[in-house]
C-alpha cells in the first residue's frame, strides 16, 4: 500500500474520535443547559442536550470502529 494511502486513512479514522471528544468538551465547558429550546408544536428540545447526545453518539462510534488497514490495500 502506498504510504500517503496509509497515512490518510488513520487520519480520517482517528478524525471522528477527535471531533467527538472536541465537540463534547467544547460544549460542556462553553455552553449551558436551558439558555437556547427549539420548539416544535408541543415537543421542546434543549439545543446543549441535543448536542451533548450527537457528539456522545459520534465519540461511542469512534470508540467501537475497527480500523483495518489491509481493508484499503489496493494490492490484492
């Protein structure tokens, strides 16, 4: 396998993980719960919980994906 293939690959493997961590810490420490309430007829959603639950689910999913290198070997 190419070496910049190699490379770029665990890049945007390890990019969610980042993102996830980033986005959850950034939202805790910067935001607070209650200030901004989407509503939608009768449901109301607090934006920090929102938030908090995709870069949660984001960061979970990081966590449990495989990374398989022979998966990107074009050398088959």
């Amino acid at each position: 396998m190419e070496r910049w293939l190699h490379v770029l690959t665990r890049v945007h493997h390890s990019l969610y993980l980042v993102v996830g961590l980033c986005g959850l810490a950034a939202t805790v420490l910067l935001a607070e719960p209650g200030t901004h309430v989407v509503t939608v007829g009768f449901v109301h959603v607090d934006v920090f919980y929102a938030a908090v639950a995709g870069f949660g689910m984001l960061l979970l999913l990081s966590l449990t994906d495989e990374y398989d290198a022979e998966e990107y070997d074009s050398n088959r």
